[in-house]
C-alpha cells in the first residue's frame, strides 16, 4: 500500500552489519510507501555505517561517540596502555558534544518519528529525542537487550523485537514482536543456482558460512574431515571468510565436491542451492534462515558482547529448528551430524516447519504501519 501523506523519519544506530542492514531494510520500506518520505540516518563517525549507509543512496550524519570500554580503568592502564583509558576518559566529552550535536540534528531536521537500533550512537540521540517529545522507538535485533537498547527501553514510546520472550520479560512495555527487518530474499528453484556455484543440480549440497571474515573453528571441521567429505555423496559450498581464504587456498583442495568462496555476495542463489545450511548465530542471519526454511545447524561465535548470538541459537533450537552445536565442538561434530541430519528426513520436515512457524518476512511492512499508526 502506498501513502499519500509524506514523513520524515530518523533512523540511529550501527558499528555492525546487524545494526545497519535492518536500518536500511526500515529506510527501503518507507520509501517503498512513499517515494518523498525523507529519511536521515545518524551513526557513530569512525564505524562502518559512514561507509555503507551512502552507497545505498540514504544521506548520514555521524556523531562523535565510542562505547564504554568494559574491563576495569585500573587494568586499562596497567596492561593495556594509557589509549584505553583515554577513549574512557574522553566519554563525558563524546557524550556532551553528541547530546548538543543531536538537538541541532532534531531542531533542523524535525523529524516525525526516530528509531534507534543499537550502537553507540543510538543510546544518546533515542534519549534527546524521547526527552524533546519526538515520538521514538527502538528496535532490538537480539533474543535480549544490549546494553543500549536497555537503557532506553523505559523511555520510549514503542519498542519493537524479534523474540516472544522479550514482551514477558518487559511485560509492561509497548512491545511489539514484529521480527528483524531483513533484505527481500527469493529462493529459487532452477538450474541457474547451480550453474552459478558450478555445483551438481542432482547432489544434496551443504552451504558452510562462518561470516563475511570467516570462523576459524567452521573452517577447520571441514578441513580435518577431508576425507570423510571426500567419500561422501554430499557437495560442500564452503565460505571461508577474507580472512583465511589465501591459508585456505594453499592446501590445493582438489576434491570435486568442494567449491571453496572467500564470501559469497549472491546469498540468494546460495541458500536457493542449500539442502542444510551451517551458520553463526547473528540475529540478522537467524531470522533470513527462518525465512529460507532449510534444515540448519547453528555454531554461535564465542566472541560475542553478552553472549547474544549463544541465546539466539538456544531460542531457535529450544523451539526444533536448529542443531546447535558449541563452537569448540565444532571440528569434532560438525560435519558428522551434517550427514545425520541429510539422512534423516523426518528431522529434515520437522526443521523446515519449526522454521517457517518462527520466521516473520513482514517485519519492515510491520514496523512501518506501526509508525504510521503513531503519528
């Protein structure tokens, strides 16, 4: 449906993909219901959103503001070097300048409605907005708050979420479980896929993804199980990440059932040629595999702020749409319970329909009427 009535909505936060792809997902949608819609983004100056949100055609204004860093002052100065305590020390002054920054942007910009969606610069600009009567939101991409998005969640006026669990935990809150707000994806059956990947239309295929940089733990289940892929009848498209694909490359995997990707950009014809797909637990990649709907196994990374991607996984596996295996487990398990999994196709049923029961494809037509609603 496409509205008459122009708005001019604020889109904040960012620092990771996980942040910033649902912004432009919710900055797409609103120019999808109206063409004049103006949409501002406000991000962090030094993290990556300064550089994704313009080649996506959206104008941004970046703050000058950092997180805290979360290992004690003393320990900063004692083992990490006088720079750490510095980017803590300047803190107060970030702040005081992104909170007078973030008026000017209000004051001129005169926004209709703000979101904020995680990150550093979301926490100050969500609450200048909220506490100068802008009508504001936060969308929270995780299956619990960050530390941002906790801090605001008493303060704004609707909070939107992909997890049932966060409306009982805020219980009196204007919750609202719409799900992430993720790329159009459209899974297709052909020939084409396969040409793509130059893998066999007639082979069950196992789709390894450890992230755009690449898990080192993903990628060494496959290659200390070598020979079992080598015996198998399964096809391996294995994303190896930036970061180890040269190392990679250097054993000179010959196995013809092994197509090896640095990283793969056409993330549709990849899930389109999947019979099983092996994923990191990010809250952005969860809910685009519960609209693919294939059997998965999730490996959280054990790197991750407040554990979240380890929750993410246990929600999808408590509800039977997921295998979820420990990263330190994952060279032992991996590749074994792929093959488990591919031969048991009343497993492979119940997955694909535990997924499609938790997937939400209407997340950004969701939270866009709800705006409207708002106003």
């Amino acid at each position: 449906m496409h509205r008459k009535n122009k708005i001019k909505v604020i889109l904040c936060g960012g620092g990771t993909g996980g942040h910033i792809f649902p912004m432009i997902s919710i900055a797409n949608e609103l120019k999808n219901e109206n063409k004049e819609n103006e949409i501002l983004f406000v991000g962090s100056r030094d993290r990556m959103e300064m550089e994704i949100v313009p080649k996506h055609n959206f104008k941004i204004i970046g703050l000058w503001i950092s997180g805290i860093k979360r290992s004690s002052i003393l320990l900063n100065i004692l083992f990490a070097g006088i720079p750490f305590f510095l980017q803590n020390f300047l803190l107060p002054l970030k702040l005081l300048y992104s909170i007078f920054r973030s008026i000017y942007i209000l004051y001129t910009f005169k926004p209709d409605f703000v979101i904020g969606f995680g990150g550093y610069s979301s926490g100050p600009f969500v609450f200048i907005s909220n506490f100068l009567r802008f009508k504001t939101a936060i969308q929270e991409q995780n299956s619990s708050m960050g530390l941002t998005n906790k801090f605001l969640v008493n303060r704004v006026d609707h909070v939107f979420v992909a997890y049932e669990k966060l409306k009982k935990i805020y219980p009196n809150k204007p919750i609202h479980n719409f799900g992430n707000p993720i790329r159009g994806l459209r899974v297709e059956d052909s020939i084409k896929p396969y040409k793509h990947f130059k893998l066999e239309k007639d082979k069950k295929t196992v789709l390894v993804l450890g992230g755009s940089l690449g898990a080192k733990n993903i990628n060494d289940a496959i290659i200390n199980n070598i020979s079992l892929i080598r015996e198998s009848s399964y096809q391996i498209l294995w994303q190896t990440g930036k970061l180890y694909y040269d190392e990679i490359q250097n054993h000179n995997y010959q196995e013809k059932n092994l197509v090896i990707k640095p990283f793969i950009d056409r993330m549709d014809l990849a899930y389109s040629v999947a019979d099983l797909i092996i994923s990191r637990a990010g809250a952005i990649a969860i809910s685009e595999l519960c609209v693919v709907a294939k059997p998965l196994i999730l490996i959280p990374s054990p790197n991750v702020v407040d554990d979240h991607q380890t929750k993410n996984a246990l929600e999808i596996s408590e509800r039977g749409g997921c295998v979820l295996i420990k990263d330190s487990d994952a060279k032992d398990l991996m590749m074994n319970k792929s093959i488990e999994i591919l031969e048991d196709q009343k497993l492979i049923d119940s997955m694909k329909a535990n997924l499609r029961e938790l997937s939400m494809p209407n997340a950004s037509s969701n939270i866009v009427e709800k705006i409207y609603e708002s106003l």
